[in-house]
C-alpha cells in the first residue's frame, strides 16, 4: 500500500460518470414532478434532491473534471450545480424572476449544446434537450401556460434519460467483455 499523498492518482481519476448521473438524476426528477404525472406534485417539490445532488454533486464533480483538465464538463458540471443550488434556494420566486431565470440558463444550455458538438451525438443531445426545456420552462412561466411547461417538463425527462444513459455506459464501458451502452 502506497502513502504517497501526491494527488496523481486523483487527477487521473474521471468524476464525469458522476456528474452524468447527478445530471441525469436531478433532470429526471425535476421533469418528472414537473409534467404532472405523479399526482399533488410539482417540480419546486425536488428541492432537496436539486440542492444535494444537483448543486453539490455537480459541482464538486465539476471541479474534479477542472482538474482533471476537461473544461467542457467541468463548466457544465460547476455551472449546472450552480443553477440546481440556486434553484432550490430560491423556493418562492415571483414568476418573473423564475422565468427570467429559466431564460437566462438556456443561454448557458445553449453553449454547452454548442461546445458538446465535438463531444458525439449523446453530449448534444443532453444538452439540446436541456436547453429546449429551460427555454419551454421560461416560456411556460412567463407566459402563465401549463401546457407549454409541461412540454419543457418530459424534454428535462428526457435529458435526463440521456444523461443517465451516458452515465451508465461510461461506468459499464467494455466491464461485460464488449461495449453494451454504446455512446457515439
């Protein structure tokens, strides 16, 4: 057993199969309670997982793929975790301050969706679908229609399915004697 406290093995390690997951997990929940099908309940309702898992998951995740030197999902770990915090901070938020937050994190959606072009079809897809939901959010919100929200809704689902997809095929890569969940 080795005592070296260099840090080597830390900075070859790969948080981004957590942030995937955290992701993917918040999205799904967040969608999910926000399309209505689970009956007396709403997306405000995953606050605890959105602040826990969302927020410091992410982040810390995050800061692991800055270190690790992937700026592509260090900025979208540490800045999602940011907004998931932020979400579940803000509780009651006016509806104005929550479309125009909804508004302004499809902007940041938009450019991961834009930097992810490189990054293969699954990468575009988690962040297109996201930055469709925040942006139907947004629209939804301010302009009062539940329909609209509800579309954004099952979008963050499916996000999230894309996310989780890519978590688990990242964690299962080549384990079972051939690549199962293929990514690209």
């Amino acid at each position: 057993m080795s005592n070296d406290a260099s840090g080597a093995n830390a900075r070859s390690a790969d948080a981004g199969p957590l942030g995937h997951l955290a992701l993917g997990l918040t999205l799904l929940a967040y969608g999910l309670l926000g399309t209505g099908v689970l009956s007396g309940t709403s997306s405000g309702g995953a606050a605890a997982l959105a602040h826990l898992v969302g927020g410091v998951t992410l982040f810390v995740a995050g800061l692991w793929q800055f270190r690790g030197g992937d700026r592509l999902n260090g900025t979208a770990f540490t800045a999602l975790g940011a907004f998931w915090a932020t979400w579940a901070a803000a509780g009651s938020a006016g509806k104005n301050t929550a479309g125009l937050f909804l508004l302004l994190w499809a902007l940041l959606a938009l450019t991961l969706t834009a930097a992810s072009w490189g990054a293969g079809l699954l990468a575009r897809l988690v962040y297109g679908l996201l930055t469709l939901s925040l942006l139907l959010g947004a629209v939804g919100v301010l302009g009062s229609s539940s329909g609209t929200g509800k579309v954004g809704a099952w979008l963050a689902a499916a996000s999230g399915l894309a996310a989780w997809y890519w978590a688990t095929s990242a964690l299962t890569g080549g384990r079972w004697g051939r690549i199962a969940l293929p990514v690209k």
